[in-house]
C-alpha cells in the first residue's frame, strides 16, 4: 500500500513507519488517494443506513468494516505525512490536522471494536490492531504541533517541492515574513536571498511557526 518503513535492527528493535511513496507535493497524490476513500467510505455507510437490521451484522463483518477501517487508517497514515509536511512549511493548518490524525486512529479503534462484538461477539478477536510487538502501522503516528507568532503572514508554495524530501533546500532562514518590501510589491526573491538554486522561497500559508515540537506515538507493550 505504499507505506514506509525502517525493519528492526540492532538500534531499533522493531518497525518504524516513515513516509510513504503518495506525494503530497507532486499530482495531488495523498489528497487524491483519501478522496478516494472518502468516496467509497459514504457509499457503504449509506448502504448500511438502509439496511435491514437483521442483515446489517453480515454487512459490517463482509464490507463494511474492510471498507471503512481501510478508509480510517490511510486517512491517518496520509494526512499524519501531510501533518509533518505543514509543521515543516509552519502552516497553522499543521495543529488542525494532527486532531484529525487522532480522531482517525480512534475511529479505527471503535471500528475494530464494533466488529468483534457483533452478534454477541461470534467473530470476537478476529479482528485487531495489536499484531504483535514488531508491527507498528496501526499506530498513531508521529505528529508535530507548531506555535504560531502572532498575525498572519501571505505563504507561497509551488507545486513539487517537497521539504520532507529534500528538507535542506528549505532551510528557515528562507522563511520571509509577508511584510518585506519584496513581499509587499511582489517582487522576485533573489536565490541569494533563499539559498536555493531557483524558484521561489517557501513560505507558511497562514502564518509562521516559532517552535515545532513532535509527538511521539506511545510503545505497544502488547
């Protein structure tokens, strides 16, 4: 499914999740793949809303539940990759996303849930998100938090440049507040003034962060 990892080794006795191969830079490809999901997510709801209640146990257990689980876990995987992505960029979108990031993985808990205990729990411990001490992609994953200064500030981004790829062509110094002159006329900023070879400097959408502080998912000891 595209998921990064780092396997155990003699520094880390487990697995790591790292970025996965959907851009969030290039094609819209993240966003694209949790519209997807998004989509086909209301279609099984919507199906399961109409359903009879004697046959909606059988429909969780065969479609709902591998649709809408699928659904909560790209979802958190995908926007915990674009979350990291914001707070390096010093987006105030970064803080809203990492909620979301949570709500998915409880989401993806009660999922788990309700379904070994449907009919009075026949398919109990059948599903989980506890498979073994090495497996880690179902957990929360990393999140950064950003504090913001005060007022917002005019961000420029352009498609294809990715900072968790290739984070050294963005180093902060870059970051100019929108009330420079060169900000303010719309002149072209030089790449001296960047750093970089080309293109435009990166620049937060809604304002730039003065501390970016990560949070680390709890260890599973089970």
């Amino acid at each position: 499914m595209g998921w990064g990892y780092q396997w155990a080794t003699d520094k880390h006795g487990r697995e790591r999740n790292t970025d996965t191969d959907f851009s969030c830079a290039n094609y819209r490809e993240a966003s694209r793949r949790i519209a997807e999901y998004d989509r086909i997510g209301k279609l099984v709801e919507k199906v399961m809303t109409n359903l009879p209640e004697i046959e909606k146990p059988a429909f969780y257990q065969l479609l709902y539940y591998p649709v809408r689980a699928s659904e909560q876990l790209n979802k958190m995987i995908l926007d915990g990759q674009r979350n990291r992505w914001y707070a390096r960029q010093g987006r105030a979108a970064a803080n809203p996303l990492r909620d979301e990031v949570r709500a998915h993985y409880d989401s993806l808990q009660n999922l788990t849930a309700g379904y070994n205990e449907l009919l009075g729990g026949k398919w109990n411990r059948i599903m989980t998100t506890r498979q073994g001490f090495a497996c880690s992609y179902y957990q929360l994953p990393e999140l950064d938090s950003v504090t913001l200064q005060s007022g917002a500030s005019l961000g420029v981004w352009v498609e294809s440049e990715d900072v968790l790829k290739a984070p050294a062509q963005f180093p902060r110094a870059a970051l100019l507040s929108a009330s420079t002159p060169a900000a303010r006329d719309g002149s072209t900023y030089s790449t001296k003034a960047t750093g970089r070879s080309s293109g435009p400097p990166l620049l937060p959408t809604n304002g730039f962060a003065s501390t970016t502080r990560r949070e680390r998912p709890p260890r599973n000891r089970n």
